[in-house]
C-alpha cells in the first residue's frame, strides 16, 4: 500500500500479546523502537480493494488520536 505512512522496519517491532480482534486484523500490544504501541496485524489473505481502501481509511483517522493523546 502506498500513501503518505512511513515504511516500518518489522525487525524494530516486537509483538506482545493479543488485545483485540476486529473485522480486518488482530491488535497486539506491542513495542516500537523502545516504545509502547499498538499493532494491527493484517490477515494473510491477498486483500480486497475495499478492504484496503477501509484501512486507509481507518490509517487517515489514527492520525488525530496521536495528536489528542
């Protein structure tokens, strides 16, 4: 997926545990770089052009919760 997201280094991304499971992933609390966050893993299967332009959708929306937060 292309957009204006940073490219992460999945090396630098340690899962923790399961939080949640929603309609297009699984949540994990994880950390980044030394860092709490939360990590949505998507499913394996090939996704859907709905299904991608959903996620930018909800990608477009997260970025307000980090400046509220």
């Amino acid at each position: 997926m292309t957009g204006p997201w940073p490219q992460l280094n999945e090396n630098d991304l340690l899962l923790k545990r399961k939080i949640a499971k929603g309609g297009f992933g699984l949540i994990y609390e994880a950390e980044y770089q030394g860092k709490r966050v939360a990590a949505k893993q998507l499913p394996s299967r090939k996704p859907s052009y709905a299904d991608i332009t959903m996620m930018r959708h909800e990608l477009s929306l997260l970025q307000y919760v980090f400046i509220l937060f």
